[in-house]
C-alpha cells in the first residue's frame, strides 16, 4: 500500500470541479451565445436563440437537445416534449431525446408513459447512473399514487398508409407459379412494384433473413383471387422482413408530411394530459428532485451550513487524541460530529460517508516517522468533535466541490451545482463520495498530491444523478 504522509497544518483544503469555469466557445453562428446564456440558466434568451437557429435547420438534433432541456428546465413542459419528440421521429434511439421525454412527462404526472421512455433510454444506455435514478423514481411514485393514465393513440397505426395490392399483380404470381420465371425475378418484380408504391404494406417485422420464400401457399391462392389484400400484404411483409424483398422508399416529401401528421397528434396528446391533470387535480412529483433539495436547505440555511465556523481557524477545534503507545503503528482518534440533512433527499450520502471513514481507518500513513492509523468515532456533542461534516448547497467558491480545514475542523461537502446546464443539479453519489473522501483525507492532515490517481489530487469532473447532459 503506497504511503502517505500526514501534515500537521492547519490551513484548508479545497477541492476544485475540473472543468469549472470552462467558458462556451463563441462566434459559431449564434449557438455559442446561446450556450452561454443557457449555462447561466437565461433560458428564455438561450430559446429564443435555438428558435432562429432552428428556422434554417428545423431538425438539427443538438439543437432540439438543448432547446428541449431549456424549456424542461424553465417550465415549459408541453413545449420541451415537441422538442425531444420531433428528435425521436428521425432518431427513435437517441438517449437523450428519450429521458427528455421521460423528465416532460413525469412534469405533467403522466407517468406511466415516463416510465416507457425511461425503460427505452435504458436499453440504448444500461450503464446510465441518471436514468436508472429517474426510473426508479418513477417506479416510487406509480407504488404511493395511483392514477388513471390518459389513453395513448395509436401513433404507428395513425401513419400507416392502407395496404394495397392490386388485382392486375395476379399476373406477376401466375408466372413465377407457372414457372415462367424463377425466384430471383419474380423477387425482383415485387421489389420494383413495392419500391414504385404500386404494393402498399404496413412495416415489417424482424424475421430472419434469407429464408425460402414466406407465404408460397398464400401465393398460389393469389394466382386464383382466393386470398384478401391483408393475407396479400402479410404474405409481401414476410418476404421484406426476410430480406428477399427490398422495403419501400419513402420520399423526403412523403416523411415530411407524415412527421407533421405524426407531431400533431403528439401535440393533441399533450393537450388531453393537462387537460385531464387539471380536471383531477392530480398530485404530481417532479422527476428531477435537485430543485426541492435546494429549497429545503435554503429554508433554513443556518441550521444546515457551518459558513460562519469554516471562515474561522480550526484552532478552536480539540485536538484529535494520539496513542503512540500502541505496537506497531500509532493510532490517531478522531470523534465525528454529523451535521442533519434535510428530510426527504432522494440520496442517501450518509451510508457514503461511512464507506469515506472506512477508506481512511483502511490506509496506513505517517506520523513523527511511524506509521499510523486513523480511527473515527462519531458523537452528538459538537464541543467534543474534532471533525465537523456537513452537506451543503451554497457556492463554496467559482468550481469548489468541497472545503476542509486540515488536521481537524470543518469539512463541507457540496451536494450538486449549476455547472451542468445551469440549474442546479445535485451530483450523483459516487461524486458525492469521493468528495467526501478527498475532504475527509484534509481532516487527518494530508495535503493535496500531484498523482492523478491519489483521491487527494485537487481537481474533479463531478457526474449528476439527474442532469441529462
């Protein structure tokens, strides 16, 4: 286990965001600008920017993501849907555009359809610490507050054309069952006629490719006009799906039309959800917790912050008790007192600062040349605590994570910030723990340390459990 050493300052420590302060690039055609007013959380001057932007490249996908999380982030909840939505209708898979939805719906309380989107953000990104957290959210709420969810239309059906296949396409079918032409042409012939729009038929499903051709029996009944248009349409859909026959193209115009067919009825949909929470008056939880967090710590902001205590020296604090005594390694104890949390945050970091304590009794460092070991007890009279901790939501500075007098005295711990699109967004727990840990190695006495690796290294790129950038 590598050594450390640990300094008997008492000067503080502080741990800096790795990318604080970064600045938005500028001059590329108004989208630096208005990144720039969206991480300042102007939001209505950022959308109004998008909007221009938007009037030349209406389904630019970066724009749409960010416009739709201004819009999430400024209330405007049925507007942010149409954002991510109209990025879905060209990319069903785009993460984000999904969890946008997902956040849009929960905002109005419809949340089985939240739960759908957040299910489908999952599957294109399993490993997403932020979509899990807003999947289970979701979950909770459905358990405690039953309600009845609005009817979803159809939306694959409403696109859908009829399926067509004319009566004169006997012919194609009487040659290739006559023999008159083999299966490559008479494949070839349903490509051109699907290709052309002459045949119309639903999308395929997923069959395995490059099997004989589906649905020979239902085509030899086709040659004698005893089978209906959708036994027809099923038997060309089998051989899409297979991979014998190509799809249908569809035109730009065509999708064009269909898009805006399709958006509409998304926007009718909207519309008959609010129209139904504000008839029932329903209860609704917001997904992204990270703003009632910051309401309840401002509440009451003495009882929860030790500002005041921080700007002092930690000579006021004992002295931690130091037992050279013992055989091999000296034992270094400090007693902890922990500051409450608000009632109610969605993320348990005390379990997380048991595991930081744990981290620190595991290490051997160095004392008077000896080794040394640091054991840590916890009490409720903060006279008698060498370490105060506590979880704070205040600005500890331009791109402070954290604050620790060394050797004993205050660690603060910032629960989120507004760097991540300027709202503040509470961090995830991991990043929550390793602050905690950094903060906790400046109460024993250690320094920072140049190797990247060390928890002690001064910088941090912090990760949100609800920020979907």
């Amino acid at each position: 286990m590598a050594m450390a050493t640990l300094a008997a300052a008492a000067l503080a420590g502080a741990l800096a965001a790795s990318l604080a302060g970064a600045a938005w690039a500028q001059g590329d055609g108004g989208m630096g600008e208005a990144r720039a007013l969206f991480a300042r959380g102007e939001y209505p001057a950022a959308i109004a920017i998008y909007d221009s932007l938007l009037g030349e490249s209406p389904r630019d996908p970066e724009i749409l993501r960010l416009k739709g999380i201004a819009e999430s982030n400024s209330g405007r909840h049925r507007e942010s849907l149409v954002s991510f939505y109209t990025i879905l209708q060209d990319n069903p898979n785009d993460a984000v555009a999904l969890a946008g939805a997902g956040v849009g719906f929960g905002n109005l309380g419809e949340y089985a359809e939240s739960r759908d989107y957040f299910a489908r953000a999952l599957e294109v990104d399993p490993e997403s610490v932020v979509y899990g957290n807003y999947a289970r959210f979701v979950d909770g709420v459905i358990s405690k507050y039953p309600y009845r969810a609005t009817e979803k239309p159809d939306f694959e059906a409403a696109s859908q054309r009829p399926s067509r296949v004319p009566a004169w396409t006997t012919d194609v079918a009487l040659w290739w069952a006559s023999g008159k032409i083999g299966n490559d042409e008479f494949l070839g012939a349903i490509s051109h006629l699907v290709s052309e729009g002459v045949i119309v038929v639903h999308d395929s499903g997923d069959a395995p490719r490059g099997e004989r051709i589906p649905g020979e029996e239902t085509l030899a009944e086709w040659v004698k006009g005893n089978v209906t248009v959708a036994s027809l349409a099923q038997a060309v859909r089998d051989m899409i799906s297979g991979g014998l026959v190509d799809g249908p193209q569809e035109s730009a115009e065509e999708k064009a039309a269909r898009d805006r067919d399709d958006l509409l009825l998304f926007k009718n949909y909207i519309t008959r959800i609010i129209s139904n929470v504000d008839k029932e008056k329903r209860y609704i939880e917001y997904p992204n917790p990270s703003g009632d967090v910051i309401k309840k710590f401002l509440r009451d902001y003495v009882k929860w912050n030790f500002d005041e205590e921080a700007a002092r020296a930690a000579t006021n604090f004992p002295d931690p008790e130091i037992d050279v005594r013992a055989v091999g390694a000296t034992t270094i104890r400090y007693s902890m007192f922990i500051n409450d949390q608000p009632s109610g945050l969605p993320l348990n970091h005390v379990e997380t600062l048991g595991d930081s304590m744990d981290y620190w009794e595991a290490q051997t460092l160095e004392y008077a040349e000896r080794d040394a070991r640091i054991m840590f007890s916890v009490t409720r009279a903060k006279h008698e605590a060498n370490v105060w901790v506590t979880w704070v939501v205040r600005d500890l500075g331009e791109g402070v994570l954290g604050h620790a007098h060394v050797g004993k005295g205050i660690v603060e711990v910032a629960l989120g910030d507004y760097a991540c699109d300027g709202s503040f967004q509470l961090y995830d727990v991991a990043t929550v723990q390793k602050i905690m840990t950094h903060e906790l190695g400046h109460s024993v006495g250690l320094l920072h340390s140049d190797n990247e690796s060390s928890v002690m290294y001064p910088t941090l790129k912090p990760s949100y459990a609800y920020c979907l950038l």
